[in-house]
C-alpha cells in the first residue's frame, strides 16, 4: 500500500493531534485528574494525594544561573489573624522539614509576621546544625542557626515553662552575642517559685567541666574592651553560685581596670556597694610578727605598693607595753622594696604579734 506524503495531508494530522491535546488540557483543568490508587502521576491540586514512593522536583539553572527556587508556595489570602501558611510540614517520628545546602542557607523565609514557627509536641521546634552531621572537623562559619534583625530581635526564645532558648557545643561557643549595644539580653517576668524552691533567673550559666591545667570550667564569662562585661540588673543583678568545694560563685579578672566595680546610688536610702556574709578572705591582708626587745618588723607586700596611694591598716594583736610605755607608732612605705615597716614607740616588752591589710 502506497504512503500519502501530500505535505496537506500531514498538516491535517497534525492539526486533528494539536485539538486534542487543547481538548485534554482543557479537560484537565475544568476538573482535577483522579490520582491512582498508589503512586499517582500527577499531583492533585484541591485534594490529597497518596504516594509510597518520595516525589522530587529538579531544577538545573546552572547556564541560566536565574536564581529560581526548586517549588515556590505562595499564599495570600487571609488576613492577619486568619492567614494560612504557605508551607505547612507535619512528621511523627522523624523532621517535619530536613533542609540542606552545601554553601547558601538551608532555609531562607520572608515574612511580615512571623517567617518560620516550629512546633514541636514532645522535643525540638527548631534545630539547627552547621557542618554535616557528625563532623567534628575544624571550620569556620558553620552556624547552626542564624538570627538577623534590623530593628527587632535577632534570635526570640519564649517558654511558659521551658527554656525559650536552649544552645549546646561540645568544643565551641552554646549561644554567641555580638551587638553595637547588647550582645544578650536576658529578662524574667516572675518572681521566687516557692513550690519548685527556685529563682527566677534573666540570664542561667552553668559549667559542668573541669578546666584543664590552669583553667576553669565557666558558666558565665563577661568580657569587655572598653565597656562593660557582664551587666546584672535587678532584685539581684549577677547571682553567682558554685555547688563544687572549693569552687568560685562569681571570678572577675581585669588586666588594667578593676574587676569588680561597685556602687552605691543612694547610700542615704541604705544602698551598700559591697555586703559580705560570711568570712572573707583578702590576698592583700596577712599576719607579722614584731620580736621581743624590738621596735620594728618589715614585711614584704603581698600587692603593688605605690607610696602616693597605698594605704596600710596595721592591728596590734598584743599588748607590747612594758616597763616602758610602747604601742603602735606609725608605718613606712618602701615603694623601691616593695615592702613596709612596721613601728613601735619603744621597744616591745615581749613578742608581739600584728595584723595588716594593705588598700590601694
């Protein structure tokens, strides 16, 4: 049988070919395809779709290099009460949303409200790793989560009866705060719980390390170059506390300035800069010893004596007086030595033991 090749004949079957595609196209969109009973070929737009199989969508712009996302959902309808989300991710067991990038952000959103709300019944709401998984290899600039705000707040925890923001790092940094004004801003609401016995605290640091040689395990570390590192307002500005014998409350070092400024606002109100409880100990006090028969003891400073400003309280702790009157006379500073002396009126009737503490 011979083949018609009339090039009209061709265009006719293509034409008769092109309506009908119209035909199903249009068919299509006048009611949603009805999805297989397993692993449907289309996805069903207005209705639930079923699938054993992971459904993927590829976009390779590599020559475009247009910048356009993978899947775009949008939704504006709504107000802002009763306004939907555009992507709503809901998993038992496993992440309701696992997202990854190997250099760009693992997940970007915009939003006037709130960009990304992450609910989680029974762990996390929001986890974030930098780096892959599992790899503890050196690098820099993996962040786990990222909050930037131009005028609110960069990263907000909130809790009724939780922790609102809970970080952990085995060998770097739990939470890390940088800011022209505050690097981190911690406030309470409530007031001592007496059902649980407990504080109610802004800011929370505990160590449960052991520093190495020469070092200390930290729950709270304040640094400063020129302004202020740890900034404590309240009932109780910095509590400071150490259940470890022989551990420290609160450590304050300083290498040019003080490491711990106290003031008073208003002492007439009763306003203390400093209220110890309890025995305290000083590196700049000590005990001297002035011998029998002797007028004098010289000791050398525990602290940097500057003749101008230092000044030493000296406390005889017996009495030196004998056949002759004697008692404590005055002291003497050798800035050059760095050492005092300690002076008698005359000679001590027997060995007479003193107290100092050197200020300044």
């Amino acid at each position: 049988m011979a083949i018609n090749t009339n090039p009209s004949s061709r265009r006719a079957l293509l034409a008769a070919a092109a309506g009908g595609t119209v035909a199903l196209v249009a068919e299509s969109l006048a009611r949603p395809l009805a999805a297989r009973a397993e692993d449907p070929q289309y996805v069903v737009l207005g209705g639930e779709n079923k699938s054993s199989s992971n459904t993927s969508i590829h976009i390779d712009d590599n020559e475009a290099l247009s910048g356009n996302a993978a899947l775009a959902l949008i939704n504006v309808g709504g107000d802002k009460f009763h306004a939907a989300p555009a992507l709503a991710a809901d998993s038992y067991f496993g992440s309701a949303i696992n997202a990854r990038s190997v250099e760009g952000y693992a997940i970007e959103a915009h939003s006037n409200d709130q960009a990304i709300v992450g609910i989680s019944t029974g762990l996390i709401g929001v986890a974030g790793y930098g780096g892959e998984m599992g790899d503890t290899s050196p690098a820099t600039n993996l962040t786990g989560v990222r909050g930037w705000s131009y005028a609110g707040n960069g990263v907000q925890g909130m809790s009724e009866t939780g922790t609102g923001v809970h970080a952990e790092s085995d060998t770097g940094t739990g939470v890390y705060g940088t800011s022209k004004r505050t690097g981190i801003h911690g406030t309470t609401k409530g007031s001592f719980d007496i059902d649980t016995n407990k504080d109610v605290v802004g800011v929370l640091g505990i160590s449960q390390s052991v520093g190495g040689v020469g070092g200390n395990g930290i729950g709270v570390e304040g640094r400063s170059e020129t302004g202020i590192g740890v900034h404590g307002a309240g009932q109780q500005g910095v509590h400071g506390a150490s259940v470890s014998p022989g551990g420290t409350g609160v450590l304050a070092k300083s290498e040019t300035g003080p490491a711990l400024h106290a003031v008073a606002l208003y002492p007439e109100q009763g306003a203390r800069a400093i209220v110890a409880e309890g025995p305290v100990e000083f590196s700049s006090a000590g005990r001297g010893i002035i011998a029998r028969g002797a007028m004098r003891a010289t000791v050398v400073s525990p602290v940097p004596l500057n003749a101008a400003v230092s000044k030493i309280l000296v406390t005889l702790l017996a009495n030196p007086a004998g056949k002759m009157a004697s008692s404590l006379s005055h002291v003497v500073i050798h800035q050059l030595r760095q050492a005092f002396t300690v002076v008698l009126t005359a000679p001590a009737a027997r060995e007479v033991p003193f107290a100092y503490f050197v200020l300044g």
